[in-house]
C-alpha cells in the first residue's frame, strides 16, 4: 500500500470530493479531475444516521479504484465506523478518516484500523472542541477539521473553525509531529486562501473543483496557489 507521506505535507494539495460529481458518468469524471492535477480523490461514505445523507459504500469503491491511481482518502461520516472500515480497505480506501463524535474510545478505534494497514484519519464536525482531538494527534495521520456541517456539498465555508486548525497546527510544530491538516467544506478560490494561512495542507473541494465554470486545471491550479502561512 502507498503511504499517505508520499503525498507532500510541506505544500498546499488538493482533494476533489466525488460528491460532486455528475454520478451518471463517474469514470470519466474521476479521469478529468486526474487529468486537471488533483493530489488525491475524497470520498464521502454517508449513511443517513450520522449524517442526513446516503452516498456510495465499499461496492461503488471498488468498481471505480481501476480506473484511477489516485489515492482514495474515504471520510467516514457513518455510525459504528469500524464495523465498515474493513470492505472499504479491501475495495481500495488508502486512508480511513472517522467522525471523533461517533467513538466512546477513539484510542481503540484509531488502533484497530491500524490493523487495516490503511492510513488514519480523525475528523471533527464545525461545534466540536478542538480538544477533543489533540490527544490523538501523535497517533494518526491525518485531522479533518470540518468547514461546513457533515452531509451535503455546496454548502458555505464557515471561517470560525480556522482557529481550530491554528491550534492543531501549533500543536504540530510544537511536538514535531507529523501529520496532514485537511479542511473540508465550502473550500474554492477565495476560501482556500485563509485555510491554508491557518495551516491547513489539504484542501477538499467538491463543488469549486467539479463545477467550475472555466473546468477543472484551472480551479485546481488556482487552489494549489495559496501559500501557506507563517506558522506552518
Ligand atoms: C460534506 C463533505 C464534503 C463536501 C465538500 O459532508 O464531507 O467533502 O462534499 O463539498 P464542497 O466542496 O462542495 O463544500
Ligand atoms: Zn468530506
């Protein structure tokens, strides 16, 4: 298995997100956005209890993983998140990103997915503490610090969550730790630019990626410009 390590920590990558795509042509689309320079490819799991949406499971993973070699970031906004995580390794997830709030012991989630052989991803929704992950960080790697509430795409960036990814990031350089921040929600042009100052690495975009007006290079390219900040 690849490691998430050989994707770069040290500048901006970017994640489109399969949700939005046109599901009619999914191939095709994964193709264009390859072709366009995306790092590596987001995949929302919804299972209409953690989140009020249902999106795609490990059958749909593993008919697309063929026909791409971008890495497979699958971001787990399921309940019981372990019970699944399996099928989703085995139909060709790179790294298992779960929902702290789903997990009464996410020391024990975070091990037993290590097992997987997978890369460990921990998220954490806009209303929830930023201490609620540190403890972890030494431990995973990768944090997804949640800019929109879980569910849907297109929704608006909501800037107050910055401050988290500040911490995160201190954290970071403090303990000399290696991990990626990812940000996910409402990221295009305009937004990528303050994600990036508050030191988020990866940048999910679904929406700005997927339905850019002047197509995918261009978004793509415009948001691998944003520099990151001073406390990287
Ligand atoms: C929301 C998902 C996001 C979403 C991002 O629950 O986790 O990945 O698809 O979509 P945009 O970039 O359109 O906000
Ligand atoms: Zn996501």
């Amino acid at each position: 298995m690849r490691s998430i390590f050989d994707i770069p920590q040290d500048k901006i990558t970017v994640a489109p997100s399969l949700l939005a795509a046109d599901f009619g042509k999914l191939n095709e689309e994964i193709a264009r956005i390859e072709n366009a320079g995306a790092d590596l490819l987001h995949l929302d799991i919804m299972d209409g209890h953690f989140v009020p949406n249902i999106t795609m499971g490990p059958m749909l993973v593993k008919s697309i993983r063929p026909h791409t070699k971008l890495f497979f970031d699958a971001h787990l906004m399921i309940e019981e998140p372990l019970r699944y995580a399996g099928e989703f390794v085995k139909a060709g997830a790179e790294l298992i990103t779960f929902h702290i709030e789903t997990e009464k012991d996410p020391a024990y989630t975070i091990a037993e997915l290590r097992k997987l052989g997978c890369a460990v991803g921990v998220s954490i929704k806009p209303k929830t503490p930023v201490e609620t992950v540190l403890p972890y960080l030494d431990s995973i790697d990768l944090v997804l610090v949640m800019s929109v509430e879980p569910g849907f795409g297109g929704q608006s960036f909501m800037p107050e969550v910055l401050d988290k990814c500040r911490i995160i990031r201190r954290e970071i350089n403090q303990k000399k730790l290696k991990l990626h921040i990812e940000i996910d929600g409402g990221i295009d042009e305009h937004t990528v630019h303050a994600a990036a100052e508050a030191g988020a690495n990866m940048m999910v975009a679904g929406t700005a990626v997927f339905r850019h007006k002047e197509g995918a290079e261009t978004a793509i390219q415009r948001l691998h410009a944003a520099r990151p900040g001073e406390i990287f």
